[in-house]
C-alpha cells in the first residue's frame, strides 16, 4: 500500500488526472428515522465554483455533511477524486484533500488568531503557510493575537476559512459563509474566492446570497426536497434567471 493508501484506508486511490473531482450519486441520507436526502445526483469537475442552492431545509447542509460522513447513514456513491468514500471514516476524508467550512464555523473561542492557524494538521501536501494565510487575509495578520471570542463575524468565517486552506485541502465545501455578514466583509470573501480558484481550488458553495455567489459560479444546482432538481450554467442564468428566482421563492 501507498502512504496515501494507508492514511485514507483507500487502497484503491489513485491521483485522478480526469476533470471530476466529486461526483454524488442517488445519494440518501438519514439522521435516525428520518429520511433527509432522496436520491442527490450531481458533479463538480476540478477547478469549477458550483453552487447549491434551494429554499430553507431543502437539503444543502445535509448534502455537505453526507459528503463528509457527518449523518446517521447513507446509500448511494459519494466519488472524491476518483475514489468511493461511502465507506471512508469520517476523520479519514478530509485525508482525501476535503475541506469543509460547517455553518457553525467551528473556531477555538480561547485561542487567538494565530493558534487557530497553527492547530490544523496538515493532511496533504500543499497546504498554505501562515505567511500564505495573511497574505490572502490581510485582517488575520492584523488581528493575529485576538482571541476568538473577540473577532467580529466576518473575521471569524475569514478564519474558519483560512483554518481549512491550512490542511492542504483541494476541495472546499463551503456552508453559508457570507450569512449575516456586512457588504464589505461579503466582498472581501468573494475576492477570496477568486483567488482560491485561480490557485486551482474546486469549490461547492451553499448559498442564499445569490447576488455574491453569481458572479463566481461556473454552474448552479438547485435542491429541493432532498434532491437536485436543476442544474443551471454561468452562459444559461441570463437567459433562466426568472426561472431560477421562481424556484428559490426570491
Ligand atoms: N440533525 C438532524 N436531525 C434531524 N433532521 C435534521 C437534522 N439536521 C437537519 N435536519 C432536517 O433535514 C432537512 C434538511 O436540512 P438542511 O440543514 O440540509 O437544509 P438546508 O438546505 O441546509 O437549509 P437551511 O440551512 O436553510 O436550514 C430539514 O428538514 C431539517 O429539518
Ligand atoms: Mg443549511
């Protein structure tokens, strides 16, 4: 076995030179009894921006959680880079270049800016430096001895952010970064985002603010109900964004 083999438990990997970085199938998912997810079919080629969009509860967080193993149970397929992760352990994907970016944001309140930096293990090669980090956020480094309690919104998602870009990961899944932050904060991510795609990032992006994730997207998926129910490109949206609001109820 590999040394990449024996960290993810994946025997089979191998480092994909095909375009599909994730691809979900016939996906369900269920915390206990309930049954959350009916059937998520979608996939993101490396180095696009795709969002995921629907209404409240339509299934987003779930889909992100499902991909990290964070839920009760799942059928289906979940391909990350080329390889089956149904069965991976849950502290075992992120070995596979995963990053996610939970809604809850997920900072160490008593440590400050920097120590929250330097807790992440790096998982793969590649990860980015401190110097790195502040450079892509200026407010870190300037806000580098705060504690975590102390930082205002925006820098907190700015850190859970850069926390994630630390390990090495290639893929980021990204849950509602820019909710109920200021304007100026909300524009800063987007010019994060560019960046993170012009280094090659493949990004999944849950969003409301469809006005911030537009203009990044390479493709938009709508969810409803637990399933994806339209898949929309950057060239279609002029041309089907009434249709688009309608489904999203905006
Ligand atoms: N831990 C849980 N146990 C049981 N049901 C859950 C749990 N988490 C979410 N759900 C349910 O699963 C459905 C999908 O929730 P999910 O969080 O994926 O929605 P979402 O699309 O992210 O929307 P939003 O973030 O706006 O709430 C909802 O009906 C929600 O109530
Ligand atoms: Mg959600």
């Amino acid at each position: 076995m590999n040394q990449l083999a024996e960290q993810t438990g994946v025997t089979h990997y191998r480092d994909h030179d095909g375009a599909e970085m994730l691809r979900v199938s016939d996906l369900h998912a269920f915390y206990g009894e309930s049954h959350i997810l009916h059937g998520v079919d979608f996939e993101v080629r490396r180095g696009e921006l795709v969002t995921l969009l629907g209404r409240n509860g339509a299934g987003r967080s779930t889909t992100l959680k499902s991909i990290m193993n964070m839920v009760g149970r799942r059928t289906g397929s979940i391909m990350i880079n080329g390889n089956e992760t149904l069965d991976v352990k849950p502290h075992r994907i992120p070995r596979l270049g995963v990053g996610y970016c939970p809604e809850e944001r997920g900072i160490f309140a008593s440590l400050d800016v920097e120590e929250n930096l330097l807790l992440p293990p790096t998982v793969r090669s590649g990860g980015m430096s401190i110097d790195d980090i502040y450079a892509m956020f200026p407010n870190l480094y300037e806000r580098r001895r705060s504690q975590g309690t102390r930082l205002s919104g925006g820098e907190q998602q700015m850190l859970a952010m850069a926390r994630i870009l630390r390990t090495g990961a290639r893929l980021l899944l990204l849950d509602e970064i820019t909710e109920g932050l200021a304007p100026v904060i909300v524009q800063a991510l987007g010019e994060v985002l560019v960046k993170l795609k012009e280094r090659g990032m493949t990004i999944v992006l849950v969003e409301q603010n469809f006005r911030f994730a537009a203009p990044l997207a390479d493709r938009h998926y709508v969810m409803e109900h637990g399933r994806i129910i339209e898949e929309i490109s950057a060239a279609e949206l002029p041309s089907r964004r009434e249709h688009l609001h309608s489904l999203l109820g905006v």
